[in-house]
C-alpha cells in the first residue's frame, strides 16, 4: 500500500535529517550528490516493514544475506567516483537498485549487474517506480564486470572485493574512476582507482564493512555477511 501524505512528509523529515547528521556532518560535500539523496525516497528501496528504519546510519537486510548499504558509505564511494553529468556508470552488486538510482540522478546512463534473479528484479520494479529511465539492471555474474557496455567513466562496487579485479579495471574510459570495498571482513577499506592512460592509480580512503563479493572475481560461493 503507498504511504499516506502523513507518512511521506514524515520520511521527507527523516531524510533531510540523514542527509545534515550522517552525510554533511561527516564532510560529503559535493552539492549535487547531497541534493539527489535528500530527494531520493530511500524507503522505496527496502522491504516495506523497514521503511521506518530507511533512513537510520546502518545497513539493512534486503534478503538473501545481501544489504542496502549505509547512506554514509553509498555517499562516500559516490562522491569518491567524482559521477558527472555525462558519464557511463557500472554498478556491480546492485541489490535492490538505490545505488544505481542515485547515479542514475547524477549521469546519463547506467548499467547495474546484479547476481541475484529476485533481487535484480525488485531493482528494475524501484527504479521504474521512481520514474528512471536511464538505467538498466540485468542478473549474471558481475564480478567481471559487464565488456558489452564498456568503457565506463565510472564503476561502483557495492560488495567486498578480496582484491581489485582486473577486468574492472580494464572496462574504465579514460580518466575513468573505480570504487570499490576492498579486503576481507573488518580490514576492509573502501579504494578508488583511476585510469590515466595505460597506467592506473589506486588510493585508500575510509574503512568500511559491505558484504561479500561473489562470483569468479570475488569471495567465490563463501556466503555474504551482512
């Protein structure tokens, strides 16, 4: 059942309120990110008997052992990929599609790779029902990322990498960014990588805890820990 007027204005306050206490106080900055996340109703993204902890700074079960990710870490790895309005992005690991809605609000087409059947659907039904159009999401494994569509000016990873495929790195554009959560469990840190010509560069930014990349370049079939 939609969500009455009073229920809406009510997560309208919880979404402002997540976006000044868990994004602006923890330094995001980036005004376009900060402006598609306090208008992205993220309670659209979830199960419905969690929609009133949408907004809460943690991650939330979506099924299958897999998350919707925290909004800090979803901010961070955006701001981190530099998405401009022209931009080709890849999100691998695309769970129930926020993600990929949130690029989507920010460049011109993306391309999201889930391995799940079940959750791949409720991703193309949310981002349907949000009224966009320029991203696609289809089921296989998306570890190697996705050649049909490459290159990509930006990559995001939504799921813990024992290392940085290689794949995904050839698949960037020039000047083409990658973000992606790399180690296992608490020593992961979320690693941009960027494309300069035939050479790449790799930084570590903030420590974080996603679940488990699986397919050939990930985890293998160890199960995802939420």
């Amino acid at each position: 059942m939609p969500a009455g007027t009073d229920d809406e204005a009510r997560f309208d306050t919880l979404r402002r309120e997540m976006v000044e206490k868990q994004l602006v106080a923890r330094g995001i900055r980036d005004p376009r990110l900060l402006a598609v996340m306090a208008a992205l109703p993220r309670h659209r993204f979830v199960d419905p008997a969690l929609a009133n902890s949408a907004y809460e700074d943690r991650p939330l079960p979506i099924g299958k052992g897999q998350t919707i990710s925290q909004p800090f870490m979803v901010a961070r790895a955006t701001e981190l990929a530099e998405v401009r309005s022209g931009d080709r992005a890849l999100e691998v690991g695309c769970g129930f599609g926020y993600q990929a809605a949130v690029l989507a609000r920010l460049c011109e087409e993306v391309y999201g790779v889930e391995l799940l059947p079940e959750l791949a659907a409720r991703a193309t039904t949310n981002l349907r029902e949000q009224g966009i159009t320029n991203a696609i999401v289809e089921s296989f494994d998306g570890s190697a990322g996705w050649p049909e569509h490459a290159p990509f000016n930006v990559i995001i990873v939504s799921a813990g990498a024992p290392r940085v495929p290689s794949l995904l790195v050839d698949q960037l554009a020039e000047g083409g960014r990658l973000v992606i959560p790399v180690g296992a469990g608490d020593q992961q840190r979320l690693a941009l990588v960027r494309r300069r010509g035939d050479s790449y560069v790799m930084t570590e930014d903030t420590k974080c805890r996603y679940v488990d990349l699986l397919g050939r370049y990930g985890f293998g079939g160890t199960a995802p820990i939420a």
